[in-house]
C-alpha cells in the first residue's frame, strides 16, 4: 500500500522486497551486509539508524523465527514503513 504522493519509487520497492526475501529465506548474512548486497542500499539507508533495530530484532528472535510483515507503506513514495515481527515456527 503507499500514502501520500503514489506508489513507491523503484528503488525503494526493489530495496522493500529484497529485505522481505532475504528474511523469508532466514538470509540473515545478506541482511548484515545489506550495504553490499542490497539494491540501492546507500539511496533507501544513507544512514543506518533506521535500519539497525531490525539486526536487533533479528539477532534477538533467533535463527528459527520466523519474519512477517505487519506494515507495509510507502510515505511521500520515498520513505518505506515497513514493519517486521518475528515469532516462533508453531
């Protein structure tokens, strides 16, 4: 879904999928070294402020959680607002 001025820019979907890939694929070596990997990783994270909660939320959950999108917006189609939550396999 996007707010405000449309959908999300190219480089900010390809960035939003990728992250939700590699976290649907337990990639979490991808995830760290998103700087490298990602696609316009330097344009949709100049800096890493806003990123680094997830490696925490991430590294906290554990190898065998499991990722899901709660949130998923695009505000002034630059800024993505995605949200993640982690949980248990049942």
């Amino acid at each position: 879904a996007a707010r405000g001025n449309g959908p999300a820019l190219p480089y900010v979907a390809e960035f939003s999928s990728w992250l939700e890939q590699r976290l649907a694929s337990h990639d979490d070596d991808a995830i760290v070294g998103y700087r490298e990997q990602a696609p316009s990783a330097a344009r949709a994270h100049p800096t890493e402020e806003h990123f680094l909660p997830l490696l925490i939320a991430l590294g906290a959950a554990g190898p065998a959680a499991l990722a899901e999108k709660v949130y998923d917006a695009t505000e002034g189609a630059a800024l993505a607002m995605d949200a993640y939550r982690f949980r248990q396999a049942a």
